[in-house]
C-alpha cells in the first residue's frame, strides 16, 4: 500500500513539473521523465503479476 502511494506521488510530482512551463529541458527533467517510463512499466507489470497469481489461487480453489 505505501508503495502505490510513493508511486502516485512521483508521478504526480513528475506531472507537475511539465506543467510549471519549463521552456529548456535539463537533466532534471530528462531524469523526470525517464521515472515516470519507469513507474508506468512497473505498474503494467505489476498488473501482469496480479493477474497471475489471480490465475493461480483460482486453479488453487478447484
């Protein structure tokens, strides 16, 4: 649960600094935007493990 909240906060956080209107970006930004690549590939994956381990509890109950 604190995970999912440190992940919203950064993304978040990454959101808001493309909106303040920064015209020259710089390696804050570069990195900014490399972590939010990063935070969504961990969400889809976490997504795909979700679903496995669903797959796996449900043959678990048969």
């Amino acid at each position: 649960m604190n995970m999912s909240k440190g992940i919203v906060a950064v993304v978040v956080f990454g959101s808001l600094a493309g909106i303040c209107g920064c015209r020259k970006e710089g390696p804050a930004e570069r990195a900014g935007r490399d972590v939010d690549r990063a935070v969504e590939r961990v969400g889809i994956e976490l997504g795909k493990a979700g679903d496995r381990m669903g797959e796996v509890v449900k043959k678990l109950d048969r």
